[in-house]
C-alpha cells in the first residue's frame, strides 16, 4: 500500500498542475486513458465527452461495484507555493477532484493485480464536469449504471470540515439538492426627479429581495434545513433615472422535493404579488439542478463496522446532519426521475474523508487549498475494499 501511496501522491501533483475546467478536461482525461490502458482495464467508449469509464472483470462470477471520481477544477487563481502548483492562468484544482482522481487509480491497480479473488466487477468512473454541468447526470443518461448493471455505487469527497483521516458518514440525506432561480422585473423608467411617472423595479426588486427570506423563516419546519439565498441582484443605469429593469440570481437548498416545490410556489406568488403592486411585471425562472445526494442506509451501516473494525472507533465521525453543498453524485443514486423513460438509480453513498489540520485548513473553493496527501492512503484502502468485497 506504501507504494500505491507514492504512486497516488505523483499522480495528484501530476494533475493538479494541470487542471482544467469542466467539459474541457482533455488533457486530464488523456492521462486516465493512458493509466487505464497501462493497467489492461478495459475502457468503456460509449460516453461522450471526457469522463472515461473503466471495467475490471473479475475471474469468477457476481455483481458489480461502481466507484466514481469526479475530474474537473474550477475558475480560480491559485495562491499555494508549491513545486506542483498550477500550469494552468486562472484554473485551480481547489475542492480536490485531483486527489479525488488519483485514489481511484490506486485503487483501480490494486484491484486489477488481485483480480483474481474478485468475485464480479469493478467499475472506475473518472466524471467529467461535477462543478458546473451536471456531468453524473449525462453518464447515468448515457447508460453508465448498465452493462453491466451496477449493483452499488461509492465515491469519497476530501472535506476540509472533518479532522483529518476521519470518515464522515451520514445515513439519508448527506448533501442537499441544488437549484437555481432568476427573477426578471420590468417597470418603466422616469427621471429620478419625476418618479411618479414610471414604475420602478429597483423597488420592487429590494421588496421581492427582502420578501423571498422569509418563505424560510415562516413557511418551512425549523428542523427541516432549507437554504435561499441571492447572490446576485442589479438594476438601473444612471443615478438620476428611475430603474426600468432588475434582474436577480440565487440558490436554494433543501433535502426534499417537497420543500422545493413549496419555495418555488411561495418565491412567484411573492414575486407576483409585489409587481403587481408596484405596477410592474416579474417572472421566475426555477431551475432544479443536482438532487440531494440519498446514501443508503444499509451501506452507511457496512463502511461504519468496517472502518471501526480496521482503523478503530475514532476513526469515524457519524454526521448528524446533511451539508447545504450540492453534488451530483445524487444521480447515480436517484437516478433520472424526470425523463421520458426514468433510469432507475443504484444503491450507494458519498464518503467524507477528512483533511483538516493546523497547517491545510482552507476550505474547499479556496485560492490556498490543500491537503496532506498522506490521508489518501486511508481513501485507497477504502476504495479497494468497497471494491472488492462489499458484495462479497
């Protein structure tokens, strides 16, 4: 394991000094296909795009395990001084796909060269574009979960919030879902001076603004997370004259489609209500983007006694409640619900790995983040058991 480890550390400086960003992970994806082909995995070409999907056949008969690593990074400067430090103006590998990529392949070797006590298969998926479009969605759309058919499907996200080493698992809901929202308002301009002659949707965009936070606070159970929050608002172009436009951004986050439905519900009556008011006209734009992410249950318990059993108690922190961050590893789960023909999902679970400590203690999306690559060795040694024997 001492030398996977050294392999998965060059592997992870290796790409990171060459993020790149998603849907234009090129020469990221080269690099997988070239390990693969080195190992003798065979590459999967069904998938459009980068990602790469790898097929370790086992030489005895049984289900098959999925074990996906997302690949992309993110429109950031890094600011770290490191010998590996990005090649790449203005892309950094900040929430840790690099790593996330090279436990994969770690594990992936160690898999291929004890294949023969593999009872089934083992999926490798390196996923494309997890950061922005959603890329879990288009491989499950593409057949990802089939041919064979996935009977269990696992990945490990690096999480600065959990001291390092530490494995945090969360029954149900671990991370929430994810969906956007644009509010445009026209009114009618005037001189600034004359206000009484326009209509002005900077008003009613500051009301709408102030209105849409309390849907949270008064509609939706105290213990029920839910998150909205705007992000971005802009409207007017002199000092002097009465705003004709306003455009707004946000985000919501919850752990039910219930909860969603009643936002997106609450957001047009109030944005409706207010514009009418004002004499204006706005409209909204919902757009559900990852679902939460549903570890099942019975695997949770699994990694639980099997992390215990193997690095002690200590070495598992049991979450008690779901993080408001989005992933769209939910898909592999869930499956896709809302097409024609609904794809069914696997059973499964996002594993936290943590890398906090006094020196790397940056959060994720940060300019400065960074981690002891030495907890990879606890992500590989997981992979490879979930890998090999969990269907056992």
């Amino acid at each position: 394991m001492k030398d996977l480890l050294k392999k998965a550390i060059e592997t992870r400086r290796e790409l990171h000094s060459i993020p790149e960003l998603s849907l234009e992970e090129f020469e990221t994806s080269k690099y997988i296909r070239n390990r693969l082909n080195e190992l003798g995995i065979l590459i999967d070409d069904r998938f459009s795009g980068t990602s790469v999907v790898g097929l370790i056949e086992g030489e005895k008969s049984g289900p098959t395990v999925a074990l996906r690593a997302d690949m992309d990074a993110l429109a950031i400067e890094e600011k770290n001084s490191v010998d590996y430090k990005s090649k790449n103006l203005g892309v950094m590998h900040a929430c840790g796909h690099d790593g996330h990529v090279a436990m994969l392949l770690a594990a992936a070797e160690h898999i291929v060269k004890n294949k023969k006590s593999l009872c089934g298969n083992v999926k490798v998926i390196f996923q494309s574009a997890e950061e922005k479009f959603g890329g879990a969605r288009t491989l499950v759309q593409e057949g990802v979960l089939s041919s064979p058919e996935v009977d269990a499907v696992f990945a490990l996200h690096l999480w600065p919030d959990i001291p390092k080493g530490v494995l945090g698992l969360k029954e149900g809901c671990s991370m929430a879902s994810n969906a956007k929202f644009e509010i445009n308002i026209k009114g009618k301009s005037a001189h600034g001076a004359m206000p009484h002659l326009g209509s002005d949707a900077l008003l009613a965009a500051a009301e709408v603004a102030t209105s849409l936070q309390s849907i949270v606070s008064r509609n939706i159970n105290p213990l029920d997370p839910a998150v909205l929050t705007i992000g971005k608002l802009s409207a007017g172009t002199e000092y002097n004259i009465l705003a004709a436009d306003a455009h707004m951004q946000g985000t919501v986050r919850v752990v039910s489609s219930d909860i969603e439905d009643l936002i997106e519900g609450k957001m047009k009556k109030i944005v409706n209500g207010i514009c009418e008011a004002r004499d204006c006209k706005g409209s909204v734009e919902f757009i559900r983007q990852y679902p939460p992410t549903m570890n099942s249950i019975e695997v949770i318990k699994h990694i639980s006694d099997m992390a215990e059993k193997t690095y002690g108690k200590e070495s598992v922190l049991k979450l008690s409640s779901p993080y408001m961050t989005a992933e769209d590893f939910a898909y592999y789960i869930s499956g896709i619900r809302d097409a024609e023909s609904p794809i069914k999902g696997a059973k499964g679970a996002l594993v936290f790995l943590g890398t906090k400590d006094d020196k790397y203690n940056y959060p994720l999306h940060h300019e400065k983040f960074n981690f002891d690559e030495g907890v990879m060795e606890i992500g590989i040694k997981l992979l490879v058991e979930l890998g090999m024997n969990y269907l056992r």
